[in-house]
C-alpha cells in the first residue's frame, strides 16, 4: 500500500476527492479543509493499492495538483485493515508488478546525477578494481562492482529513452560518461602511484591471471550476462526489491574493465587496455538494451491489465 499526502486548493479539492473517491483500490479517504499553510489549501489523505498508485498520481497531474499544491507518496510498511486488504483485493494486477513511473523517473533523476559523491564512489570502486586486477585477487573485483554507482545513470538513461525525456537521458549519459571517464584518468594517476612505490608491478598485470583474465577478453558471455543484468536490475527498481541491485552490480564488469583499462594504459599496454574497454562499452549496452526493453514490456503490460480491468 502507499500513502498520499496532498495539498490542494480549496477549489479543487471536490475534484480530488471525486477522484480518489472513483478509483478502485483506495481507502482511508480523509479531508481536512483549510489545514494547510505554504500552499494554503486543504490537506487530503488517503491510502491506495500500489496497482493503482499510477492511475492515481497520473489523475492528479492531470488536475494541475503538482503544479498549484503538492504531492507526496509514501510506502505502508504496515497496514492492519480490511479496508486495506479489500482495496488491494479489488485493484487490478499484482503490486509486484506495477510500476510507479513518476516515482522511477525520480529515483533515476538523483542518481543520474553528475555529483562529488557519485564521482567519489566510482573512482574508489575503480581503484579498488585496480588492486584486483593487479593482484588478480576475485574478491577485490566482486568488492569493487558493489561499490560501483553506475547503474544509477543507465537506469535513469533506460527510463529517459521509454518516457521519452530528453534531458533526463543527456544527464544519465553525461553522468556516466564523464563519471567513467574521470575515474579511468584518476586510476591511471593511482597506477603511476602504486608503481613508484612498488605495489603495481607491470609483470603481474602481464601475467597470466586465471581469476581476472576474463576482463580483458569480452565475448558473448559478457553480453548475454549484460543483458541479464540488466533486466534483473530494472525488475528491482521498479518492484522496489532494491536488494537484488546487489546481485546486479556483481554480475557486470564495467568498474573493472574500466579499472584494467586504466592500468594496463599506464603500462602502455595497449592491447590489453582496449580489449578492456570493449569488455566496458559491451557491457554498458546489453545493460541499456536490456533495461529499456524491460521498461517498454512492463509498460505494455500494465497497460494491457488497465485496459482488461475497465472493460
């Protein structure tokens, strides 16, 4: 269940509550007339299914509500009502498979961002893959891929591309590009580094390196694995089972392709950095094609189950 806090003008409020009134699967309709203060207005609440919670919040925009007051959703961790229960009973679908698009469009929005903790969390999980690769130690490449942010702007880039938002795509393929781009040239910097003191060495990187080898030498294992992952980590931003991002984010190998392409630059090792980079730029598309094609089933679905539900 979700909970909505509005605040609506006075003259709108009738329209609002006529709406939460009309949609199947809300309950605990409550109105209090002049409550609010910054927008002045009326302060409406009322819980819905999460199957309806998009048909809802696309009813109140329409409305103009996000424009002249103010929305806000929260998830129900617990609800003990049979209201409750008869609400999510009687919507249409399966919670588990709705999907919040304004709620997904602004979780991707943050993330997508090109901010100092975005950069700093990618360059620490690269550098940390830098000691993976190096050492050839499997441990430190899983640790770096969790570490690893960048799912953040190929969900927003995926979401942008199904909705259709231009600016929201420019700042995901900024956000990722640059992000990657800043932490390679800040790896190639902590290779000279580590070298100088004598914990890089050129011929480990050149050896044969049975644990981490695969970085390097991209096949299509990596793409049918990009696509996977990518699929399984659009399922969970949209079904809210933020957990499995875990699984995700060590299931692909851009930080550490991006970590060895760095390293093996500094060695001027050209060959090993460039297969690298391909095992990065693979990766990179199988998650997008896979998420955007996830994105645009999910769509076609729910409004196929819509569309059943009414008729």
């Amino acid at each position: 269940m979700l909970h909505l806090r509005l605040i609506t003008p006075a003259d709108r409020t009738a329209e609002v509550v006529g709406l939460l009134e009309k949609t199947v699967g809300t309950t605990h309709l409550a109105v209090v007339p002049g409550a609010a203060r910054d927008p002045e207005g009326d302060l409406v609440l009322c819980d819905v299914a999460r199957e309806a919670g998009d048909e809802v919040l696309e009813g109140l925009c329409d409305l103009g509500i996000d424009r002249s007051g103010s929305i806000a959703v929260e998830n129900i961790d617990l609800s003990l009502s049979q209201r409750a229960e008869k609400a999510e009973k009687d919507a249409p679908g399966e919670g588990a498979d709705a999907v919040l698009w304004d709620h997904l469009a602004d979780a991707t929005h943050e993330e997508s961002t090109l901010s100092v903790t975005y950069l700093a969390f990618l360059t620490l999980a690269t550098m940390i893959a830098a000691c993976g690769v190096v050492l050839d130690n499997a441990i430190l490449i899983v640790g770096a891929m969790a570490v690893g942010p960048e799912f953040g702007p190929l969900a927003g880039f995926c979401t942008a591309l199904v909705q259709r938002a231009p600016r929201l795509a420019l700042r995901s393929f900024v956000a990722l590009i640059a992000g990657f781009a800043a932490a390679m040239v800040l790896t190639v910097g902590f290779s000279y580094f580590m070298d100088a003191v004598g914990l890089f060495q050129e011929t480990k990187l050149q050896a044969e390196r049975p644990n981490t080898n695969f970085i390097y030498n991209p096949d299509w294992f990596s793409f049918v694995v990009a696509l996977l992952a990518g699929a399984a980590g659009t399922l969970s931003l949209t079904s809210s089972k933020s957990g499995a991002l875990v699984g995700v984010a060590i299931s692909v190998t851009t930080v550490p392709a991006a970590a060895n392409a760095a390293v093996a630059f500094s060695y001027n090792s050209y060959a090993q950095a460039w297969g690298s980079t391909e095992q990065l730029l693979l990766n990179l598309l199988g998650i997008v094609l896979a998420g955007t094609l996830t994105l645009l089933a999910q769509k076609f679905f729910w409004r196929g189950t819509r569309k059943g539900a009414r008729t």
